[in-house]
C-alpha cells in the first residue's frame, strides 16, 4: 500500500481478501487456535514462527487492523490495546523498567499525567515534567543518566497545546533515547509524527479513529528507524537475551522494523493481557474506512466555532490552534497545515455558575466525558471530572472554572453555532 495515499490506505490498507476469502475484515471470535503437532505450537513459543495460539497475546482480527494504522502512520509495525491508557503504558514499559527516568511534556491528558506520576513512580520508574514551550536548554536539563524516553502528546487533550515535535525528537536523539508521541486527537490524516521525527507513535483509538462512541481502544506503532543496538547499554530488554523465550535477543533477531512491537506483544501483553476484543478491531476499522472524509468536517466545524467563541463578548478566551490569535498558531502551522481536530475550550466570563448556566441551556450538544466522535459534546471539568477542586486550585491547574471543552461532531456548523448562541444568551 505505499504506493496509495493516506485516503486509499484508510479504505483499503491492512487486509486484501484472497480469491473467495471474506471482503470485510473477518472477526475471528475465538480466543485459541487448533495446530497438528505439539512442534508446530512450539514454534510459535519459541518465536521461531508466525501465527497464533491464544488472543490475549495476538488476533488475526486485531493484526489487520494493526497493520492499517501502521500503514497511515508510515510505520513499520502496529499492535492493538484495550485502550489508550494501555497503549501509553506498554509504549513506555517497554523500555523502561525500575530505576529509569522520563522526560515528558507537562500539558498531557490527565489520566497519561497520573499514568506517569503516580502510577509508574510507584514501579520505581521516575518522571521529570517540561513545559511543553521548553527550549532545547531547558529539555536538555530535564534529562538524566537513566533517562530512557521522551513523551509528549500532538494536540494535547485538553489544554490544546501544539508538541514542537521535531525540537523534541532532536534532543531525544542527542540523548540517545526515543520520542513517543501520543497523536489520537489529529490522527494521522491531519499529522504523521515520524514524519517529524517521533520514534513511536501511539493512539485512544476510542476517539476520532473510532469516530462513534462505539469501542475503547488503543494503538502503539513503531516508525522502525530508531536503532536500538546503538544504545544497547540503555535498553537492555531489547539488547540483551530474554530468558523466558529461550534467550532470544530482540534487537538481534528482528531488527528495527519489528523489535519493539514484537517485545511488546512476546512479554508485555503476554503479562499483563490488555487486548483489544476483535469484536472493537472489527468497529474500529469501520471508522477508519471512513477517517479521511470525517477529519476535515471536523476540522471545519471546530474552525467555525472556535471564530464564533473568540468573538463572542461572553467569552474571555478561547484555545484551537487555527486561530490566528492562538499561542500554537505557528506550530500549528507548521505540522497541522490542514487543521488538527474539531475540539475547543473556551473561558466563559462569569466562570464557575456562568458555565453551569451553558451547559445546562445547551439543546444540540451532549454532556458527557467524551470527545472526537460524530456527535458534538461538551463538559465543564470543574462541575464534572474536576469538581473536588476550589476555584483557587482549578486555576493554579491551569483549568479556570469557567472553562469549557466543546467536541464538535460531524453536524452543521450552522445548527451548532445556534445552539451555543442560544445557550450564551441564557447567561
């Protein structure tokens, strides 16, 4: 499929049926797979062959769809997860382990930050968090002896800053480390991080992928240039043989292009299970088939919002990089040229009750803990997932109380500019 465009891949990457095979992507429903010999199973074990024995660790099913994602990231091999919170976690697990460091932008998704901060300190493995806005000198101090990866996300969920990717990726590699980047809110149609320098490239297939509110997922794809064995003393589990197969050495035996993935699929989803069903691949590639046509509505709507808020005398600030007046608008020029998603937050005037008084007024857009698909949603996180929070610490946050993320679907611009005006009319 190199030879197609990133609209074709989306429709057609993955999976080509054979002379009377399936045309849709069959889903194989079985968790085990029947072989002739014990030798031919232990072939698989041994990961001296190519096949499967048991879904928690691979699916025909999810490997098509894997393969897709791989194929519009620009990447050399994919794996599907339960959900992008796996996906970040085996992303970063994978090469770090008790007694290592990361560098990772501070203006990520609240469930990534608590991943890192909390949860992963407690395995022992430790965090050093920049602005997103760093200078090289300043990302060069964050970095230690045991620093082993680099995190940031490209349109950050929900702050909505924009990752300067390719500054990032080059003081990784100074550091002989990988960049990961998280790229679930402009999905590949709208940016392609290897393409700037990320090494791997993970995605909550649960959104824009999706599309539908219909199937939790997650996605990790590996771009196969960064060279392990140059760096062999800092990843060890990728160098150095693993004993519980057999003292196979990853970086050995299947190169740059398939070491990661297959490391990641051979211990870490062997460990710790988190697959995606094939019955979620199966709806996920539905919405793939269709992300092409999907994003650049998307992008218009969140445009056309986004200029309606900013204009708006209730409304003290509005975030989305393809205002002129935005921040990221010059990064966003850079690596989002075709726009980077359709979701806003806005900072209403009267703050806490003013955003209440919105939402509750709103008629066309939904409130729920949601974002990225084809129905328009808002929610106020200080009356909803920050409501534990005063006004003081919501603000030392960086989440005003009168904030407002808005999703906008796939719906007419016009209808959703009247609903916001009529809801804004109630304050």
């Amino acid at each position: 499929m190199e030879n197609y465009s990133i609209n074709t891949n989306c429709v057609q990457a993955g999976y080509t049926p054979a002379n009377g095979e399936p045309r849709q992507i069959p889903i194989i429903q079985s968790t085990t797979f029947k072989y002739d010999t014990s030798e031919d199973m232990g072939k698989l074990f041994d990961l001296e062959a190519n096949g499967y024995f048991y879904t928690r660790l691979q699916n025909p099913t999810n490997d098509h769809v894997a393969a897709k994602i791989a194929a519009l990231e620009g990447g050399s091999a994919a794996m599907l997860t339960s959900s992008g919170q796996a996906a970040n976690f085996f992303a970063l697990f994978n090469i770090c382990e008790c007694g290592s460091h990361i560098v990772a932008s501070s203006s990520i998704y609240g469930g990534t930050f608590n991943l890192i901060a909390v949860t992963m300190k407690k395995m022992g493995i430790d965090v050093t968090f920049v602005e997103p806005t760093a200078t090289e000198e300043e990302l060069n101090a964050a970095f230690k002896d045991n620093t082993r990866a680099v995190f940031g996300e490209t349109i950050a969920n929900p702050a909505l800053t924009v990752l300067d990717i390719e500054k990032f990726a080059k003081v990784a590699h100074e550091h002989g480390v990988p960049l990961i980047v998280d790229n679930t809110f402009p999905t590949p149609i709208n940016c392609r991080p290897i393409e700037w320098g990320a090494d791997i490239v993970t995605h909550s297939t649960t959104k824009y992928m999706d599309g539908h509110g219909a199937a939790v997922g997650g996605c990790i794809v590996d771009s196969g240039k960064f060279d392990w064995m140059a760096h062999a003393d800092k990843f060890p589990g990728l160098c150095t043989p693993d004993d519980s197969y057999h003292g196979i050495t990853y970086a050995e035996k299947f190169g740059k292009e398939g070491a990661f993935i297959t490391k990641a699929t051979a211990q870490l989803m062997r460990d710790f299970g988190s697959i995606q069903s094939p019955q979620n691949a199966f709806i996920l590639n539905l919405g793939l088939e269709s992300l092409h046509v999907r994003m650049p509505r998307h992008v218009e709507n969140g445009q056309a919002v986004a200029e309606f808020l900013e204009a708006h005398p209730k409304v003290t600030k509005v975030n989305y990089s393809g205002l002129k007046s935005d921040k990221y608008y010059d990064l966003a020029q850079k690596y989002l040229p075709n726009g980077g998603c359709g979701v806003v937050s806005f900072e209403l005037a009267g703050g806490r009750d003013a955003a209440q008084k919105f939402m509750k007024n709103l008629k066309l857009a939904a409130i729920e803990t949601h974002v990225a698909d084809a129905r328009t949603c808002c929610l106020n996180p200080a009356t909803s997932t920050h409501r534990q929070m005063s006004d003081e610490q919501l603000k030392a946050a960086g989440i005003p109380a009168g904030l407002v993320r808005m999703s906008c679907g796939l719906e007419d611009k016009k209808d959703l500019i009247a609903d916001l005006a009529q809801a804004l009319d109630q304050i």
